[in-house]
C-alpha cells in the first residue's frame, strides 16, 4: 500500500489564479502532457523528471482516481539521473594502463572513456527519486514533502509548465490566512504584529579581552606567531610559630636552684 511518508520536513506554496480542477478528467491529461519518461536504456548521461501517480510510477497511465489522497489531491513526480560509475571507469582504465605498461594520454584516456559509456550505459540503471505533493484545490496550496533546493527548485518549474502558474512560498501569516479560520479568526491574524525570535537586532554585551580577563598574562613573539605566557603563581610561604618546649617558669625554678646550691 503506497503512502506519504509520515516524517519529514514539509514545504508549503501557494498560487494566484485559476488552475483546473483535480476532480475534473482535465486535470489527469495535463499531468500526462508532462509525464515521467524512462531512461532505462538510454546509452548517454542525461536526467528525466516527470509526472507519474501513486499507483503507476512508471508515468503511464493517469486517472483523478489515482491523484485522490483523501483530504487533498495526491502529487507525485519522478526524478531519474543516469550517469557512469566512475569506479568502473578507473578499473578499465588501470587494466589499459597495465597492458599498454605506460599512463594513458589526454587523448586515449577520453576515447576509453567514450567508449564504455556506449557499452556500459545502456546496462546502468538510473538512479530513481520520488517526491510526493499535497495539493488543496480550493485554498490555492500545495504542500511539497521535500526541502532540497533541487527538488524544490524542480517542483516549481514543472508545476508552472504543467499549469502555466507560478508558485508563491509560503510564510507563516500566509500559511494562517489561508487554513480553515472563521473571519473574525482572520482578522485578529492580520493584526498581529511580527516580532524577532529570538533577540534579533539587539546588540549583546561587549566581551571582555583577553587582557582585562586575564591582566598578569603577558604575550611574546616567537617567529612571528603570538604565544600566550601564562604567569608563574608562587605559592606563599607559611610560617609555623616556634613552640618551646620548657616554659619560662622552669627555667626560672631552674636557675633559682642553681644559684641557692651555689
């Protein structure tokens, strides 16, 4: 069972004008005028997008049946890019090299070249990329399940060449205008002002330097390079007090003592 993909980022536009209606037979035959052809077995580099539907990603059938995603009408194009594998080409180059006992020229490496695009790009299968849309007919919005500039960049050309309309990139007061709000809800939106998140425009602290953070640092020049001399941090020298270990007053017995058996 095919499905959009439920995690992702999401990219909203929006249109002016008329466009068909996707529930109209119409609508399917202006997807097919710019339908997804295959390059499987083409034998040059190119690259092919295209229209294809959810249930045929081949490009080759289309039916408003096939385009009906519920809620809104169910977009999807193809992206196929053929190239040669690079790999290969060095592995057919260092075997030449190695028969031939010498580095190939300019010349020989570019006819080598040439000539494995023609054997071994019809047996290259492209590389495939499926992009899905959400597009609502009646609020003039289109959702595009990628975010790559590419896929981006290819959507919106392809949407103005299927429908001769130029997509608009959605903001959030636009995005809010044109969901399903009553009118007073629209008109409490569009006085709303904006604000900058968060503290845009506001100038910040200056930072202290280097020299007011750290002022005993001292720089000197080695070969013309800046290298920082951290100071030398002396620790200070306790003093211990001196304790005696005979207090005055023996001292004083003692002497008295000595001079009475004097």
């Amino acid at each position: 069972m095919v499905a959009i993909r439920k995690s992702g980022g999401v990219v909203p536009y929006f249109w002016q004008g008329k466009i068909l209606d996707p529930r109209d037979d119409e609508f399917a035959e202006a997807l097919s005028t710019r339908r997804f052809r295959t390059i499987e077995n083409s034998a040059s580099e190119e690259v092919s997008i295209g229209w294809v539907t959810p249930a045929d990603p081949t490009g080759d059938s289309f039916t408003c049946e096939d385009l009906d995603g519920g809620i809104g009408t169910w977009l999807r194009f193809r992206m196929d890019k053929k190239s040669m594998p690079m790999r290969w080409l060095q592995i057919y180059r260092d075997a030449a090299e190695k028969a031939r006992g010498r580095k190939l020229s300019a010349k020989e490496r570019r006819e080598l070249k040439d000539d494995l695009m023609d054997k071994l790009l019809p047996r290259v299968l492209p590389s495939v990329n499926l992009v899905d849309a959400l597009l609502f007919h009646d609020r003039k919005t289109v959702l595009l399940f990628a975010t790559s500039k590419s896929a981006r960049e290819t959507f919106g050309k392809l949407f103005f060449e299927t429908f001769t309309v130029q997509l608009e990139s959605g903001d959030p007061l636009q995005s809010g205008l044109r969901a399903d709000l009553s009118p007073e809800q629209k008109h409490a939106l569009e006085r709303l002002e904006p604000i900058r998140w968060p503290n845009e425009g506001r100038e910040a602290p200056p930072l202290p330097s280097l020299r007011e953070a750290r002022p005993a640092a001292a720089e000197v020049a080695i070969d013309d390079e800046p290298v920082r001399e951290e100071p030398v941090r002396e620790e200070p020298v306790r003093e211990e007090p001196v304790h005696d270990d005979i207090d005055d007053d023996a001292i004083d017995i003692g002497v008295d003592g000595a001079e009475d058996e004097a």
